[in-house]
C-alpha cells in the first residue's frame, strides 16, 4: 500500500474532523489516526489531590468557634509550642546537643519559628468577631482587631530574634526562651468544644501538666549534679546508665516524697531538696484538686442520677411500697438513665433558647409527626409548635399505655420500642401490634363534645419511648391557627363519626338476628344469658364509644348509649370489631 501523502512545506495541515469524515477504506487515514493516537495516550493525568491543592483558595475570614481548619491549625501550633517548653530544658541541662547534631536542632527550631510567624501573618488576622452584637468579616477591621489585643503584643514578643546572640554567646537554648511566650491554651478551648467527651482530654491534660513538672524537675537535677560534679557526693548523679531516666526516677521519688533517697550533704544540696518537696507538696495538691474536679465533673449527671434514685428507694421504703412496685421504679431509673443518658430531657431543653429548642425538636421527632394523617394539610409552623409541647415518656414492659374506658385527652407517638392492643375474655388477647413510627389517640384530642373513651386496652411490649401531646397543649396552639383548627376538626369528626357508623351498622344486625334482645356490640346471648345481662352491675361495664357526633348521625347512634359485655358472651366477640381499635384510640 503506497504511504499517505507528505502536505507540502507552508500548507495548512487537513482538519482533523475532515479526515475522521474520510472514506473507511483509505488506509492512509487511518494509519495517520492511528499515529496520533499513542501520543495521546501518553499524556499524564494530574493527581486529584494536586488539581484540589491548586484550586484552593484560602478564605477570607475564619470563624474560630466552628472552623475545624483552625482547629487543626492550632493543633499544629499547640506542637511548635510543646517542641520549645519540653526540649529547651533538656537541651540546656543534658548533653544531648552536640556539635554533630546541631543542624537537626536547628532546623527544628526554625520550622516551629515558620509556624509562628504564619499564624500571626496569616490565620490570626482573619479570624471574626463580634462587635455590637454584629460578626465582623472585614479584612480591615479583622487585622485592626487582632493588633489591638494582647494577644498579638505576645505573638510578636514571643519572635524577638535574640537568636542573634548565637554569634557571641554559641548555641544556647535558653534564648529561645522567649517562644514560650505564644499562646497555647486557646487550642484547649477549642478541642474541648468540639469533643463529645471532653472529660478524658481534660484527664490527660492533667496527666501531662505532672508529668512535665517532673520532666522539668529532671533537668534540674541533672544540672546541679553537673554544677556540683557528677558522681562527687552521693546525692547527685553518678553518671552512669541513662541519665534522662535515672533523673527522671530521682524526680519521681523526690516530688511524691516516696522515701529511700540519699541524704544531701552541701548546702546548695540541702536547699535544693528543700525547695524540692515544696514544690512537690503544693504541684500535686493542685494537681489532685484538679483531678479530682474534672472527675468530678466527668460523673456529675451520674451522681445525680443516684441521688435521685436513692431518695427514691428511702421513700418507697419509708411508706411500705410493695416489692414489686419498688423493682419497677428501679428498672425504670436504670432503663431510662442507660437509653437516654438523663431522667428527663425537658429539663435539658429548658435550658435553651426557644429557637434552639425548636430546632432539636425538627431533628428528633419532625419526621415522624409529619406522617400522621391528621395532620396532613396544617399550618407547617402550627406543627414546629406542637413539636415543643411534645414530652418523651418511658413504658416498662407490662405497663398500661391506656385503659378502656378512660377518657383519652392525649395522642401517642411511638419513638421506640412496641405496644399491644390487647383485649379478649383474659384481656390478653393481642390484637394489634404497632411500632416505632405509629400514631395512636390522635383523635382524643379533637373529640367533639367531650373526651373520647378509650375502647380498647394498650400494654407495652418491652421497653416503649413514647412522645406524649396533651389535648391542653394542642388547643393552646390552635387557637393561634383558626385555619388548622377548622381542618383537624373536620377530619376528627369524620373518622369519628366513621368508627360510630360502623360499630352502629354492626349492632344492628346482631339485633335483628337476636329477636330483639340486649346483646353485646357483637354476638348474642341465650336465654340464660339474657338474665345474667340484666344483672350486670353498672360500674362492671365495659363502656363502648361516647355518642358525640354530628347532627345527621345523632339518630342513628343515640341507640348505643350504653350496653355491657358480659363474661360468658366476651369469647364470641368478633375479632374484626376490635382491629378498629386503633382507629378510635
């Protein structure tokens, strides 16, 4: 195959769309393509994280309070300055600068120097604040804010250059004393923020404030055994093994007065042992103290929880309470302090602002609020505010939720956990089981008339969270909110009027199949039954639903005013009447 034709020397080489669009049999297009293509294949990608570092743009204005950049700067600060206050005196004190490694401490020092200067040229000057109640992001007045405060006549203090007297006096460490002067503790505040258990760093700063007492204890010793002559006497250090650790072992027993050391025997000795178990007894009183409140702290809602338990417990025990009753309580307390860390969050909540109780309301128990039926179409702000009526409840397993025949004046939302509609001859009869998620008693708090009894009984099953709204809290809020008012009282009168109409419709039909006879909402009696009906007392009588309703169902409902259930008709109940229990619940 002859080979493609050379363009001449100053031609404009052919479109590349133009020979793509070439006839597929020309073989010289496609050996030219085919040609390009290997160079395209060579050409590097760049690293992801290369193009992110290029198009970084660092910001104007940092909040310090929520910016985890700073935080994270900060930390590196906090290192640059535990690298001076930790290795200043040991580079002073042990021999462990030498002229073979003088450049790596050198080039250490000067990193940390690096980071200090780019924290007063670069991040202090961007950071926000407050100013007549307003957050101030202006370059300007940023930079004018942090030159006004003392903290920036320290920074600048801290990176006074007497390193310059290297030249006269040689590498001394103690020049570099003035490093010390940064600030160190705004790192402290900062992470303990941030931290969900900010006890256990507040532990180990503690911890770390003893130890460097005893490293700086260490380097003391270290250095008047060197000014007295190592090994001359048998209190200093006698130069053998390693001499950082043994220090260190001598500082120990020297500070915790532990005993069994040699006895001073010069006076520069004597007074340094002296000064020694002062500074012992008044560091480690401070340090316990200390101690002693961050624990303190750490365990305070725990140590409330046992008061309140306790007092409980001496109650219950000074008025009799039975047994059981008193084993109750207790699982109550231990349940509820273990799944929710607290005995009761409204308590925490008052505490906040209303906004911000508002906004942990949303979070926790919006999603499951906006899915009830009822209150579908209302006003989105009438629901933010039944949000914060809203009380969280704890059930043990075994306990009643509601009774039959009460009157309801609350509705129930199931945050965790499961409960029963029960009923039956024993009662035990589970009916319907509802979960976490699930609404009922929704429409005891509109009821028209009057409060809505109950129909059926509510157990429990296992540990159930649930979040109570009361009937005088929701009227309270509606009375703001005509519009949603009108709402939920039509749908409340229609799914009640709804449950009447059927339950009458199911009467009806046991009354023309009885001959006429008093019969129980569902089934029929014999003729021995009829007497044992009659004589059912008053207060033994399972009450069925209130005949609120609308005018047009008023007639047809005014029949079941009253009716009783007795014991040996209760079996033959149909159990399709009491799946509607939840409905009028």
């Amino acid at each position: 195959q002859p080979p493609a034709p050379q363009p001449a020397p100053g031609a404009q080489p052919p479109d590349e769309n133009e020979t793509q669009a070439g006839p597929s049999g020309g073989g010289g297009v496609e050996s030219g393509t085919e040609e390009e293509q290997p160079g395209r294949c060579c050409k590097v990608k760049t690293p992801r994280w290369i193009r992110a570092c290029v198009r970084f743009r660092f910001p104007a204005s940092i909040d310090p309070f929520t910016n985890l950049m700073y935080v994270l700067w900060m930390f590196l600060v906090s290192l640059a300055w535990n690298w001076n206050v930790w290795f200043i005196p040991v580079r002073w004190a042990f021999p462990y600068q030498t002229p073979d490694n003088i450049h790596y401490w050198l080039l250490t020092d000067y990193l940390c120097d690096l980071i200090y200067i780019l924290d007063i040229a670069v991040f202090q000057p961007r950071l926000q604040f407050v100013r007549g109640g307003d957050i101030v992001c202006d370059q300007k007045e940023m930079r004018k804010n942090y030159m006004k405060t003392k903290r920036f006549k320290f920074d600048v203090a801290s990176l006074v250059p007497l390193e310059l007297f290297y030249f006269k006096t040689g590498i001394n460490p103690l020049l570099r004393l003035p490093r010390l002067l940064k600030s160190f503790f705004e790192f402290n505040d900062r992470l303990e923020a941030i931290l969900t258990k900010a006890y256990i760093y507040r532990v180990i700063r503690t911890t770390t404030y003893l130890l460097y007492c005893l490293h700086f204890n260490a380097c003391l010793y270290y250095w008047i055994s060197d000014f007295i002559g190592l090994g001359l006497t048998q209190w200093v250090y006698n130069g053998e093994g390693n001499s950082y650790i043994r220090c260190y072992y001598f500082a120990v027993k020297t500070l915790i007065t532990i005993g069994g050391l040699p006895d001073p025997t010069t006076l520069s000795e004597i007074i340094f042992q002296l000064i020694n178990y002062f500074i012992g007894v008044f560091a480690f009183s401070i340090m316990i103290g200390q101690m002693r409140d961050v624990v303190g702290a750490a365990t305070a809602s725990q140590t409330y929880y046992r008061s309140c338990m306790d007092s409980t417990i001496k109650y219950m025990s000074s008025y009799r309470i039975p047994r059981d009753v008193q084993n109750r309580v207790k699982t109550w307390y231990n349940y509820t302090w273990q799944s929710q860390g607290m005995l009761d969050e409204q308590e925490l909540l008052n505490q906040l602002p209303d906004k911000m109780r508002l906004d942990i309301a949303i979070d926790v128990s919006y999603s499951i609020v906006s899915k009830v039926p009822l209150f579908q179409g209302c006003d989105r702000q009438m629901i933010f505010d039944m949000l914060k009526s809203l009380r969280s409840v704890v059930y043990l397993p075994g306990d009643y939720v509601c009774k039959k025949g009460e009157v309801g004046r609350e509705m129930y939302i199931i945050k965790a956990g499961e409960v029963q509609v029960v009923g039956g001859p024993d009662g035990k009869t589970v009916f319907v089981t509802l979960r976490a998620g699930s609404v009922f008693g929704e429409i005891s708090l509109l009821a028209v008339g009057g409060g809505n009894r109950r129909t059926a009984n509510v157990i429990a099953h296992g540990f159930a969270n649930l979040f109570i709204l009361d009937k005088k809290d929701l009227n309270e809020i509606l009375v703001h909110y005509p519009e949603s008012k009108k709402l939920l009282r039509k749908k409340a009168s229609g799914k009640q009027c709804c449950a009447f109409s059927v339950q009458n419709q199911e009467e009806t039909d046991i009354k023309k199949r009885g001959g006429g006879l008093e019969l129980s909402p569902v089934g029929h009696h014999t003729r021995g039954e009829r007497r044992t009906t009659q004589k059912v007392h008053h207060s033994s009588a399972v009450p069925l639903m209130p005949t609120q309703c609308s005018k047009g169902e008023s007639k047809r409902i005014h029949c079941i005013k009253r009716s009783t259930v007795p014991a040996s008709v209760a079996k033959n109940m149909s159990l399709k009447t009491f799946k509607r229990a939840d409905s009028v619940l």
